[in-house]
C-alpha cells in the first residue's frame, strides 16, 4: 500500500464507522465544551457545573424529555470523574444486576475490591429510572442514604409521581428542557461539518426550508434531528460534484412529518387562531377540533393555545356557562403539570365544551361599557358611606356613615347607591337569555322589586 492509498482507506474506514454507529451515537458531546444547550443547569456558576469540575457530585436526578441530553451529561461525568463509573439501563437490567453492582461498590469504598483503591466511590447511572417500581428503588435506597453510591438517575416521567419520596429528598431535581430551534441548529450544522465523526466527507447540503422543517418538527430533540439528518442524506445520493443536497421532502419523508403550511410569527398563525375561536363562537365543534389539531402538529405553544381558551371561555361564553372558564383554567394548568403529548387531551376537552357551550358577549360588552365610562368621565370621588372605616380616625372623618349592611335586610338586597352621581351612562351589564344567563336576569330583576319595596332590616334572631 502506497502513501497515496491512505486517504482512500480512512475515508473507507469513516463510512464503516458511520454505517455501523448512528450520527446520533457519533455526534455525542465528548465534553461540557461540546455540549448545546440546558444553561440553566450546566452554565457558568450553576452547581452541576462545579460539581462536575470539581469531581464532588452528589445524588441527582435528570428529568426531562428525550434527546435533550440526558445520558450525555453520564457519559461527560463518567469520563471526568476519578470514582468508578457503573451504567445500567432500567429497561433491561433488572434489580438483581443493581444490586450486585451494589455489593461491588461496598467493597470498593472498604478497597477490598480489585483493583484495590480505598476509598474509591461509585456512580451509578440509571436511564429510564422510572421503570423500576418503587418497591424496586427501595433496594438501592440504602445504599444511597449512607453514600456507598452516587446515584445519576434519568427518566423522561415527572420524578415526583415516578421516584419514591425518600430517594428524591436525598437527591438533587434537575430538569432538562426542550431544546430551542437556535440549539439544535449548531448541532445540525456541526454534524453536517465534522468529517471524522459527522457527514463532513459526504459533502452534504440542507437547504433552507428543509432545514427549517427539520428544527421545527424535531421538537427539541437532539436524536430526532439528527437520525432525520443521517437518513435524509443517505436518501439523497450523490448528486452533481459529488454533493449531496438534502431539499424539503426528503426531510419531510425522513421525519414522516409533512411540512404544514403554519408560521408561529406570521399570518398563517394569526389566521388559524382566528378560525379556531370563530369556530368555537360558531358552535361547531369539529371546525374547532381541526383547527386544534393543525395547532398541534405544526408545533404551535400549547400555552398560547391554553391562553386563547381561557380567553374565549370568559369573551364568549361568559355567564351562559360559567363552568367554561373553570374548564379553560383547568386546561391551561394541565398543559404546564402534565406537557404535552397528553395535555392534547384537556386542550381537547376544553375546545369542545367551550364550543358547545351556551353564547354570551354580556360580560365583555359589560366591561367595555364601564371602560368607556372611566375613560370620558371625570372621576368622581368615592362616596361617603362606601369608604373604609377599618382604620382608627376613619369614623371621625365620616367614612362609613349611613351604610347599610345588605344581610340585614329580607333578601339580603337594600336600596343604596354604590355609585358615585352621574358615573354611570347607562346599565352596564345586561344578561342575555342564553344559559344560565336566564337565572341571572332573573335574579336581577327579583332583586329590583325588593329595592323598590319599603325596606326595613329583619328583626334580630
């Protein structure tokens, strides 16, 4: 073999590699240099950071969804850390192997484990920790409470339903979060750039709107971009010059994601969020479900989404049904406890009862009625028998004087002005005959007969 066949074979040896391990698996961080993303935990300053520096790591668990950095973070501390470095995944290792691993490290923290090190602690990493029921993690717990392990656990479920309570007051929660379309955009272009571990050497273009697509539709996982990009560019061949250029429906096939014509920061946003809440204005409940559904596919926040309902319910529905805005709030609080992809479901659920929901604009009409008042008016002071009389002195000054307390009165209504003279234009809320809209105006008007009555408070009991 002559010198001039040895670029041949590294680049042979490169598409054995690549072939064999995917660009997910290569790409990788090696070091906290590398690594894209989670500021928060792993920035300059934050305690993880100096733990890992340091070598002084205590008891955590990761918590946040996939490919989002995880196991890298285990694989970063195992390589920095002078303690022994255990790996186990809870999907196919069972407690039995943990606890082994666990005898081990006993004697190794004693140094009567080869190779003899006293003192030597143990990490052990646990992915998808969560798979082990709590009865199972009550095995390890001891082991953790008197620091014969360092326990790295990571699920992609809420630890505080998924962890027993003892193991997580003895360990820190640190939680891991989407990455941005900007992050895994320095890890697409840096896998597109790197020839020894990346797709550098296949000379690889992404054009612009397949590029997009990829960062958008990936939702903030890592591996979802970058297994797209590995099969997109396997997909696209050599083409002219040896390159090989990756255009929108290649990513779209390897993603088996089509590309939905929906802009966050433009029109198509503003115009389907539109037809979402005029649909459910309309009382039409399939109109208002597609339009979710086109909502949540192109990957619209869903606490835009949540605000909008909650939003609607009060606008729209009002005090026709004034459960709709409990429903609305409950949905909104669902998408932050539970995330999405189930938080689609109470999303759901709210989109359909609003939609079905007896109309009212009252409330609305109500306050700009009152707005307007405010705006034009001068305004007037706040009337005697209405002010406070809660603090020393205020008697004195005549605050209070002349109120009268509705609950001594038949029907707990009396004929009193809450408002100062000429306030007001006109009636500002006027209920309409819609729902429970109904009770109200009745109610009102019951009320209205009282105060026309001669009053007098009711005899004491």
């Amino acid at each position: 073999m002559t010198l001039f066949d040895e670029p041949a074979l590294r680049r042979a040896r490169r598409s054995a590699a690549r072939e064999a391990v995917p660009l997910a698996a290569r790409m990788r961080p090696r070091d906290l240099s590398e690594f894209v993303g989670q500021e928060h935990i792993l920035g300059a300053g934050t305690w993880l950071r100096a733990a890992i520096d340091r070598d002084e790591l205590s008891s955590v668990i990761l918590f946040g969804p996939p490919g989002t950095g995880k196991s890298t973070v285990a694989q970063i501390i195992a390589g920095r850390t002078k303690s022994h470095f255990e790996q186990f995944s809870a999907v196919t290792a069972g407690i039995a192997d943990v606890r082994k691993v666990m005898v081990r490290a006993a004697q190794r923290l004693a140094g009567g484990a080869p190779p003899a090190r006293p003192g030597r602690r143990t990490i052990l990493f646990i992915d998808e920790i969560h798979r082990f029921n709590k009865a199972q993690q009550d095995a390890f717990l001891p082991f953790v409470e008197n620091g014969t392990i360092i326990l790295i656990g990571a699920t992609t479920e809420n630890p505080f339903f998924e962890i027993n309570a003892p193991l997580l007051s003895r360990s820190r929660i640190l939680v891991f979060e989407p990455l941005t379309p900007e992050q895994l955009g320095i890890i697409v272009d840096r896998a597109l750039a790197d020839a020894e571990r990346g797709l550098g050497d296949l000379r690889v273009a992404l054009e612009p709107p397949a590029r997009a697509h990829l960062l958008d539709a990936s939702r903030g996982d890592a591996r979802v971009a970058l297994n797209a990009l590995e099969i997109a560019a396997a997909l696209a061949g050599p083409a002219a010059e040896g390159k090989r250029v990756i255009i929108l429906p290649l990513i779209e096939h390897a993603l088996q994601q089509p590309l939905l014509t929906y802009d966050k920061e433009g029109d198509k946003h503003y115009d389907i969020i539109s037809a979402f809440i005029k649909s459910m204005r309309g009382s039409d409940p399939d109109a208002a479900l597609h339009w979710l559904a086109r909502m949540l596919k192109a990957g619209e926040d869903p606490r835009f989404i949540a605000r909008r309902l909650v939003i609607h319910a009060a606008e729209d529905v009002g005090n026709a049904d004034p459960r709709a805005l409990l429903v609305a709030t409950s949905a909104a609080h669902a998408v932050e406890f539970v995330g999405l992809p189930e938080a689609q479901i109470p999303l759901a659920q709210a989109t359909i009862y609003i939609a079905t929901a007896p109309k009212s604009n009252s409330v609305v009409v109500a306050l700009g009625r009152a707005l307007e008042d405010v705006e034009r008016r001068v305004p007037p002071p706040v009337p005697m028998h209405l002010r406070s009389a809660s603090y020393p002195g205020a008697a004195r000054l005549g605050h209070g004087k002349g109120y009268l307390y509705p609950h001594d009165f038949p029907g707990h209504v009396v004929r009193q002005d809450y408002l100062p003279p000429g306030a007001k234009s006109g009636p500002y809320y006027v209920p309409s005959d819609s729902g429970y809209e109904r009770e109200i105006a009745q109610r009102l008007r019951e009320w209205e007969k009282l105060r026309g009555a001669p009053q007098e408070p009711k005899d004491e009991q």
